[in-house]
C-alpha cells in the first residue's frame, strides 16, 4: 500500500472534503421555503418581502462564485474555503440571534457570500477529479440526506426565524475538519491553464444562461411551496415538512440512480427529457388543491431535480478541467436560485399559483433545447476506464492501464479527450529497383 507522502503531487483531492463543502453550500437553497416562510411568519415582512431577504442571500452566494472563479487555483482551495465557512457561520448565526430586520438581513448577505465561497471552491475541486458527475452525485446525495433531516427536525423544534438560520450555520461548521485535507496552490494553475482563455466560450455562457433561467423556474416554485401547501393544498407545518422530507428523500434516490447510471446514457437524455418531465411536476404541484396532488407533485419534482443537476456540474466540469465554468455556471445557477423567490412571489400574486406554474413550466421547456445542444455538441466524453478510446472499444483502456505503461503517457481519469490532428503526409515517387546479374562464365571446350 503507498503512504500518502509517495502519492503524486498532482494527484486530485480527496472527493469526501468536496463533498462536505459542497453540502455546507448547498443547504441554504435548500432550506429556502422554511427560510422564507418562517420570515413571513415571525417577522412584520409580506410574503415579497420575506422572498426578498432569500433572494438577497442567493444574490451573496452568487457573488461569490463570479468574484472566486479565476482566484482558487491561485490561491488554493484551503483559504477561501475556511473564510467562507466562517462568513456562514458568523453570517448566518447573527442572522438567527436577532429579530432586528436590518441584522436579519446583513447576516443573510454575510451568510450567503460564505455559502457561495464555499460552493465555489467545491465546484473547482469536482471539476479536477477523476470522475466529477460521480463526485457531484455525491454532493447532492449528502446535502439532500442533510436537508431532509432539517426538515423532519425544525418543526418540532419550536417556531421562530431563527432555527434555519442557526442549522446552515451549524453544518457550516460541521464541514470545517474537511478543510485540513484540501491542498495548497497549483504552480501549473498559475502559469497554465488558469491564466489562458476559457475553452468552449459559446457553449459555456449558453449554458450557464440556461443554467440561470433554469435554477430560476424551480427556485420560483421551490421558494412559494410552503405557501402553496398551507394556503392552497391545506396543509399544516409538520404535513408539510413530512411531504418535504418525502420530496428530498426521493432526491437520494434519484441522485443514487444518477450515479449508477453514470454516463451510459450521455448527458443529452438526461438533461432535456429531465427538464421536460420536470417542468410537468411544476404544473402538477402548483395546480394541487389537497394532499395526493401537491404531494406527487413534490415527491416527482424533487426526484428528478438533482439527477438533472448532477448530469449539468458534470457537464460545465467537462468544458473545461480547471474549473472555471464549473464555478461561473454553478454562480449562474445562484443567480438564478437567488431571483427566484421574488419571481415565484410576483407571480403567484399576478397570475396564482396555477398561472405561475404554467408561466415556469414554458420556461423550462424553453431552456431544455439550449443546454440539451451544449450536451450533444460541446460536452465531449470524459475518459473514464474501459473508455480510453475514439472508437477503439475497451481493450485500448486496457493496454493503457497494463502493468508496466509509463504513468506520464496514460490521460488522467476525468480528463478531457484530446483533438485529433489530421497530418498530411507528401507523396513519395515511387522507388525504382535495378537488378544487376553478373554474366555466367562460358563453357570451355574440351
């Protein structure tokens, strides 16, 4: 067995820090409604207003992202991502401490630059492993599991705004440990590919546009559920977090799917029919007047959301191997996150709840051809084993992998495939053979 001081300086991190920190990001939008709707209860906001506090902390994250997307491989992934897990923990524990709204609202901020920044760094690190859709399944997999103990947990807690609050700021701190075993700067990075051009432009900001309206659609509908099972379905807090709960574990078995499934079917499939089916559960949930409907609605929605999700972080980690889209999609994504509670807010008060889950439903089916064409003609195919190959079948992995094969030779897992150069080769005259036979000796006479 080798010791980890033989192991290869260039060697990815571990993906269980990745995972952790992707978790501690990630559960802020995830406890969005509870966030939004405990703002509109304990505290003189209107339901507007409370989505607006959410959508100024999603705003937070998203700075995050644009402002680190270039800076983590210079700096490593060890200190931005200790800073920004104290700015959640300081951010958001202020935010639950007090009922003063301009604290409330100054912690949400500190709180989701942290949550960004954290995020940030996840997303870079998923991008340099061996298998990034597998690591992100991973990530979605820990923090649907977290976000669904949240919310069986917080009902029975007590009421108040300030138990969401102070559970991010918890699992915050709960990730710090996973911070010791990230690494330092990347010298490469420096000189290398951190200070080149992105690769794929057309297709990155088509997808992180797309990404961005897409996180919109379902964060609209995501951030006025809570409304929409207590107002329109009949639901009280604790039916409510049950079928939240339900929703989020149906998620874990979605993203378990996901990761099963791997690339066998491409990342088109997934990530068009995915946003297609999904934009149906919208309609189906926002429409609900009872139990089974708003239930079936959310249990579908959440089940497919992250499989989609998953297959979209693998995608923005395969343009490019640094990470850079993968951050600028996943600040995209929060972006998106971030309008949506007012978008979700706006339009329930102008069209319903019904308009408006028609309304995100056209916009979903608007935004799938978009990244679906990303997927189909700039994702590539990351090598992965047995795939070490154009068209050479497993045996190519094979005999790259085999006992004796020079490392340096061998492509990294997870890299992306490299062009192929046509060479042309000038023609040759043909050569020209002499025979020379030497004359047979003549026959003497007797």
């Amino acid at each position: 067995m080798l010791d980890r001081a033989s192991a290869p300086p260039s060697a990815p991190p571990a993906a269980w820090p990745l995972v952790a920190l992707f978790t501690a990001g990630y559960v802020a939008p995830y406890l969005l409604p509870t966030v939004v709707g405990r703002l509109d209860a304990h505290l003189p906001l209107s339901p507007a207003q409370a989505g607006l506090i959410g959508s100024v902390l999603l705003l937070g994250s998203a700075a995050a992202g644009f402002t680190l997307a270039s800076r983590i491989s210079r700096h490593g992934p060890r200190p931005p991502a200790r800073i920004g897990l104290l700015l959640a923990v300081v951010g958001y524990g202020t935010a639950a401490a007090t009922s003063l709204l301009p604290l409330v609202i100054a912690g949400a901020v500190v709180g989701g630059f942290g949550s960004g920044t954290a995020t940030a760094v996840a997303a870079s690190g998923i991008a340099g492993q061996r298998d990034p859709h597998r690591t992100s399944a991973l990530g979605l997999l820990s923090v649907s599991a977290t976000a669904g103990a949240l919310y069986l947990t917080l009902p029975r807690l007590g009421g108040g705004h300030g138990l969401p609050f102070a559970a991010i700021a918890l699992v915050a701190a709960a990730a710090w440990p996973a911070t010791a075993r990230l690494g330092g700067p990347d010298a490469g990075a420096v000189t290398g590919l951190a200070a080149g051009r992105l690769p794929y432009p057309r297709a990155g900001v088509v997808l992180a546009g797309g990404l961005m309206l897409w996180s919109l659609a379902q964060n609209a509908l995501w951030g006025v559920s809570g409304r929409i099972g207590t107002q329109q379905a009949g639901l009280s807090e604790v039916t409510l977090g049950i079928v939240f709960a339900a929703a989020l574990g149906a998620g874990l078995l979605g993203v378990t799917a996901a990761s099963a499934l791997g690339a066998r079917l491409g990342r088109a499939v997934p990530i068009g029919a995915g946003t297609a089916l999904i934009a149906c559960c919208v309609a189906l949930s926002s429409s609900a007047h009872g139990l089974a409907g708003f239930a079936a609605g959310e249990i579908l929605w959440n089940a497919l959301y992250p499989v989609v999700l998953s297959y979209a972080i693998g995608l923005a980690a395969a343009l490019d191997p640094r990470g850079r889209w993968a951050v600028l999609a996943g600040s995209a994504s929060s972006l998106g996150v971030a309008c949506g509670p007012v978008t979700g807010s706006v339009l329930a008060e102008a069209a319903g709840f019904s308009g408006m889950g028609l309304v995100l439903g056209g916009l979903l089916l608007a935004v799938a051809g978009p990244m679906t064409a990303v997927a189909l003609h700039a994702g590539g195919r990351p090598l992965t084993a047995g795939s070490v190959r154009r068209r050479g079948g497993a045996p190519a992995a094979v005999l790259a992998a085999g006992a004796g094969a020079p490392s340096g030779a061998i492509p990294r897992v997870g890299a992306a495939e490299l062009p192929v150069t046509e060479i042309p080769l000038r023609r040759r005259p043909p050569r020209r053979v002499l025979l020379l036979t030497t004359p047979s000796r003549r026959r003497e006479r007797v």
